[in-house]
C-alpha cells in the first residue's frame, strides 16, 4: 500500500482526497497538521522547518497555501512567503528524498483574454496569486521535473459553503443588493473532479503540466440567475456589473495523464 502525503488536509480538497484515498484499497493517505497531531498525522508548518521523512511517502500532494485572490494581492510578500519559497522549500525537501510531487496550482496562470488555455500556453498572470504559482511551475520543470508534475484546476465548487455565494447573500442582507459581473466568465468543477484527476496523477506518475477545466464555461450572473431561480427576492437583489468593460475568461482545456 502506498503512502500519500497530502499538505493541506484540512482544506477543501485536502479533505475531500483524503476521504477518496481512505476508500481506495491501494493508497493510505497521510494528513498533516501543525496542531492537534493525531498518531498517523505529521507535524508541517510553512512558517517552521520541516522535519518529515519524505522517504516514507510514494507521493506527495501540495494542496495548501493562500488561495484568496484579494489575500494575496493585499499581502504580496507574506503571499510570496507561503506560496513561493516555504512551498519551494517543501519541494525541495520531498526531491531530495525521491517522493513524487504533485503541485495543485490555477487558471490564474493565465490572463483570462481567452478561453479554454491549453497546457503548452505560455503563461501570463495579471495578479499576484497567478504570478506566484508560476513561479513554483517554473520551479519544477526546472529542477528534477522527471518527478513531479503540475495539476492546474478550474474553479472549484463545493455542494454548499461556497465563499462567492456567502458574500451575494452577505452584501444582499446587509446592503439590499449585491454585485454580480456579467463578463467575468468561470469553468466550475466540482469536489469529486479535483479528487479523481489528482487520483489520475497518483496513478500514472507522469510529469508534466496536466490541466482540469470543467465542461462548460459561463458568467457569474448566469449562475446566479440559475442559482437563485426559486428565490425571486435574491433575484431582484442582483445588480448587474461590468468591470473594465472587458471579458474575462476562466476555463482550460483537460489534459489529464490517461490521455497521454
């Protein structure tokens, strides 16, 4: 049975991997915690120096950082900190001990000026949070990418809880209305996508830069308009917004290992 690290296991995805690997016969996932350690759990703090033995994993899965757009723009070198060179320093240590890494990073690699970006793009960030997991892409592919492999991701959905939608019905309670962009557009994937493509990368150990984009792409005053269809108060609540004047794609196009 093959150990799987997973930092960030008590994130969204970190926790929704450990529960897919937990009923999976051939993988036993491992959590890491900086408090409350439980027997099987290892101590990892960003902040702390890492003292893992790396040897004891087939793989190591890097689902942790700051992932708040607004987070990192607001505090671009605590961002860097976590999301670059502690990230770095976590890589470094798992190659030197010959675990395979697979670093979960975004869409926001790109400008969003297109649709459906394809794995072999060139990249092209415009906010911090994009620039910073270019950096550790480019970190990987340069150092010992044999390896590890990239695995970028769509925006995720959960089934309920998701912050965008918090914050419409926040706005909508407290201000009367709430902010909706019609040319911002988005791919949505769900929980259970995000677990079977990083399973896929488990599998197939291959390197290289893989991509999970969802079927179909769509603005957010769409999905709002389809989310609160039964809630004609939340719908007059929409007011309707149009930043820059511009559209702003968020899908990739799906390249996984099994189709390779």
């Amino acid at each position: 049975m093959k150990k799987i690290l997973i930092v960030g296991s008590t994130g969204n995805i970190g926790s929704a991997l450990v529960n897919k690997l937990t009923k999976h016969s051939d993988y036993k996932p491992v959590e890491t915690r900086r408090n409350n350690l439980k027997k099987d759990h290892e101590y990892f703090d960003f902040s702390k120096k890492i003292n893992i033995n790396f040897s004891k994993y087939s793989h190591l899965v890097i689902a942790a950082g700051i992932t708040k757009i607004k987070e990192c723009e607001d505090n671009e070198a605590f961002s860097y900190k976590v999301n670059v060179s502690s990230t770095i320093k976590l890589i470094k240590n798992a190659q030197d001990q010959n675990c395979y890494i697979i670093f979960l990073s975004s869409n926001n690699v790109f400008d969003g000026k297109y649709p459906n970006y394809k794995f072999n793009d060139e990249t092209c960030p415009n906010n911090v949070y994009g620039k910073h997991k270019v950096l550790v892409e480019e970190y990987l592919q340069t150092n010992n990418f044999n390896n590890s492999c990239v695995l970028r991701l769509t925006k995720v959905l959960k089934s309920q809880n998701n912050s965008f939608i918090e914050k419409w019905e926040e706005d909508a309670n407290n201000l009367g209305y709430f902010n909706v962009l019609k040319n911002y557009l988005f791919s949505p994937i769900s929980l259970d996508d995000v677990t079977n493509s990083i399973l896929e990368c488990i599998k197939f150990k291959k390197n290289g830069i893989f991509q999970k984009g969802g079927t179909s792409e769509l603005s957010y005053l769409d999905y709002a308009k389809e989310y609160y269809k039964n809630k004609p108060d939340m719908l007059k609540k929409i007011k309707i917004t149009d930043e820059k004047n511009e559209t702003r794609y968020g899908s990739l196009t799906t390249k996984l290992p099994s189709s390779i």
